[in-house]
C-alpha cells in the first residue's frame, strides 16, 4: 500500500517540475512582445509629443512675429521706393494682425498634429503586427472620394490660406474683387466679407478670388483730369496748375498725405469741347479720394484767377423746314 500510494504521489510530482520548467522557456520566447513592443510603442509615443511640443514652439514663435508692430510704427523703412507709406488706423492694422496670427496659428497647428498623430498611429500599429498597406489602400480611396466630392472646398481653404501667408489684403483694406469692391471686414480660410460704397455686405468664396486690387497698400495716386477751352495758352494753364499743387503741398492739413508736389503730366486727349490736362500726385493709402476732391477745388480757383476759360459743349445743329423738304423732294414725271 504505500508503495503503490509512493508511486501516485511522483507522478503528479513530474509533471509540476516540467511546467516549472517550460514556463521560463516562454518567457524567454515572448519578452519582445512583453517588454519590447510596450517599450518601443512607449518610446514612439514620447518622440511624438517631443515633435508635437517643438513644433509648437515654433509655430508660437512665428505667430509671434506676425503680431509684432509693422514697420511703420517703428520708423521708415528705407527702399528703392522711399519711406514706408503703408498708413492704417492701428486699431485696425492690430485687429489685422491679431486675425492672420489666430488663422495661420490654428492652421498650422491643426496640420502638424494631425501629421504627428497620424505617423505615430502607423509605427505603433506596424509594431502591433497589423499590415499597413490594405489600410493605405483604404485610406488613399476614401481621400480620392473626398478630394473629388470637396475639391471646391479644399480650393476655398487653400486659397485663403495663401492669401492670408501672402498678405494680399486685410481687415480695413479698400480692394476691388470683381463684382464687389469695398472695405474688407472679414477674412477667413473660406470666406472674405467686403463692404461696398452702398452698404451691401459681399461673402466670396476664396476659391473665386482670380484677381485682386488693393487700393490700401505702401501708396495711391491721385489723378485728376482738367479740361480748358481750345483758345486757352496752355503754358498758363501749366503755371495755374502747378501752382495749385505747390500750394496744397504747403498746407499743412495735407503736408502728411502728399507724398510729391503734384505734377502736370501734360495733354492727356483733345476732345470735341476742349483739351485734356491731367494732373496726379502720389498719396498714402485711401486718401487719394479726399485730395481728388481738394485738388479739383484748387485748381477750379486757379484757373479762374489765371482766366482760363472752361469748355463748353459744341455741337452743331441742322434745322430744316417743310417748305425745304419740298424743295429737295423729287418732281413727278410729266405724262
């Protein structure tokens, strides 16, 4: 009995030690899965908010130029062209400012992370073991569809995005997009609100904008065109002219608009009634209007002191009576 109870009790004794023993053997088998995939997915991870963090540095850092004050408000700048003459309201050139800074940061950040994360996603699940390319195959059908669907979308943003790197206009800008000129009130990544002369607000799509003419950048030109009466000396009316902008130039409530003495360009047309004399001025951003209006004041009196005589209409008209028409009209044949 206790030997057979000796022999029954070894047995299962066996078997502990050979499950003892092929336990470290798996072990020893799996410790890459264990440890080495948690560890490299761990230090994936890690790497990628190292790159998220850095790159949001970055991102800070040229938001933060973009925020800085322009140039003139910290002195001219000196060019080809002259001292700087991009003259805004500065509420509105740091609203302007302060709204490409939010837009272009957003943007910026929203690409890096959706990058970042979509990289990392893949490394991890690459160290997991699943295939990647079925996934991409996937996934570059789905961006077909959605590029096709959305393609006046993703143009919308892309071009307000460029506009907005670019710098082509702003809030408080006076640009002519077509169909809508005005003042700009709004710029986004799909949308651009402008104001027109009536009041209307105009939303056009980014997409749209195939040309642009910003009024309100580094300098306008006033442009003025004077018509004289044939018999006029045109030397006198050369003299008036000039002599009016000289004076505008010496007003001092105009002294910071102009940025020349006015010029006479010269004859610009002969007309039916008279000849054309043009007279332009350079003038800081959206004053052209203002000193149009002044100029033409000016050289009214101008010519009136120089006795220019104005133009007026000369038409020749042709009357003619009953009694002409009869005249003219043809006789019958005699029978």
């Amino acid at each position: 009995m206790s030997s057979s109870g000796a022999s029954a009790s070894y047995v299962p004794d066996g078997h502990v030690g050979e499950q003892v023993i092929a336990a470290p053997d798996w072990l020893g088998d799996h410790v890459d899965l264990l440890i080495g995939v948690p560890l490299r997915i761990a230090l994936i991870i890690l790497g990628a908010m190292i790159v998220k963090g850095l790159a949001k540095k970055a991102i800070t850092r040229v938001v933060q130029r973009i925020l800085q004050p322009s140039e003139e408000q910290r002195g001219p700048r000196r060019t080809g062209r002259g001292p700087a003459v991009l003259h805004r309201d500065r509420g509105r050139a740091k609203e302007r400012r302060e709204q490409r800074a939010r837009t272009v940061g957003s943007v910026l950040s929203s690409i890096v992370t959706v990058v970042v994360a979509a990289v990392a996603v893949a490394m991890v699940l690459d160290q997991i073991g699943i295939a990647l390319g079925p996934l991409l195959a996937s996934a570059g059908v789905v961006g077909l569809a959605i590029g096709f669907g959305a393609q006046n979308l993703v143009a919308d943003y892309l071009s307000g995005m460029l506009i907005m790197l670019e710098d082509q206009y702003g809030v408080g800008d006076s640009v002519d997009l077509g169909e809508a000129i005005g003042e700009v009130e709004h710029v986004g990544l799909r949308l651009t609100q402008v104001r027109d002369l009536n009041g209307g607000l105009w939303h056009i799509r980014n997409g749209e904008i195939l040309r642009v003419r910003n009024d309100s950048q580094e300098w306008a030109r006033a442009v003025l065109d004077v018509s004289v009466a044939y018999e006029s000396n045109l030397d006198t009316v050369y003299s008036a002219l000039e002599q009016a902008g000289h004076d505008m130039r010496q007003d001092s409530r105009f002294a910071s608009v102009l940025l020349e003495d006015p010029a006479v360009w010269g004859v610009q047309s002969l007309d039916a009634d008279g000849v054309v004399v043009r007279v332009a001025v350079k003038t800081v951003p959206l004053q052209q209007w203002a000193v149009t209006r002044e100029l033409r004041r000016r050289v009214k009196e101008a010519l009136d002191a120089a006795d220019v005589a104005m133009p007026f209409s000369q038409r020749t008209v042709w009357m003619r009576s009953d009694n002409d028409l009869t005249a003219t009209s043809p006789t019958s044949a005699p029978n």
